[in-house]
C-alpha cells in the first residue's frame, strides 16, 4: 500500500482547493440538487469526483489519479461534518 504524503502545508491546501472550487468546478454541479453531496478534488490538476459520502468520493478520485492530493467539500455547508446541534448551512 502507498503511503501518500502532503506537499502543502494545511493552509495552502486549502487555499488551493478552496479557489479550484469556486472558479472551476461550482459552475458545473447543481448546487439545489447536489446540495449535502461530496466534491473530492484534486488540488493540483482541478480534476473532481462527487459522491454522497467523502470516502467513496476520494477513493473514486484516487482510482481515476493515485497520487491525487484530495480537498474534500460539502455542497451547500461550510464543513464536511458537524458535530453538535448547531446548522453548519451556509447563510443564502
């Protein structure tokens, strides 16, 4: 099994992915009928996989680019899970 490694810090990672999002890959997902599903990307080529769940969405993206470097987003939320009571949607 390959071990794989980061190549970014956590902020630039974040950076990166967050910026993939909004100028690539929002325009092209539904985000009223998507909203709550997974985006897996890859922040070095901007490639992407959407799934309902973050694992099955960064596996996918590992099979289509094994040395993937996945930043993974919730449609439609501010993080990928909560924990508590409190509503993580984003204000509309």
């Amino acid at each position: 099994m390959t071990v794989r490694q980061p190549r970014y810090s956590k902020e630039e990672f974040a950076q990166r992915g967050d910026a993939l999002y909004e100028s690539q890959i929002r325009s092209q997902i539904d985000e009223q009928s998507d909203r709550g599903r997974i985006v897996a990307i890859d922040i070095e080529t901007g490639n992407f996989e959407l799934a309902d769940d973050p694992t099955i969405a960064t596996r996918q993206l590992y099979e289509r680019l094994p040395d993937a470097q996945p930043w993974v987003i919730r449609i439609g939320y501010r993080a990928v899970r909560r924990f508590g009571a409190r509503s993580l949607k984003d204000a509309l």
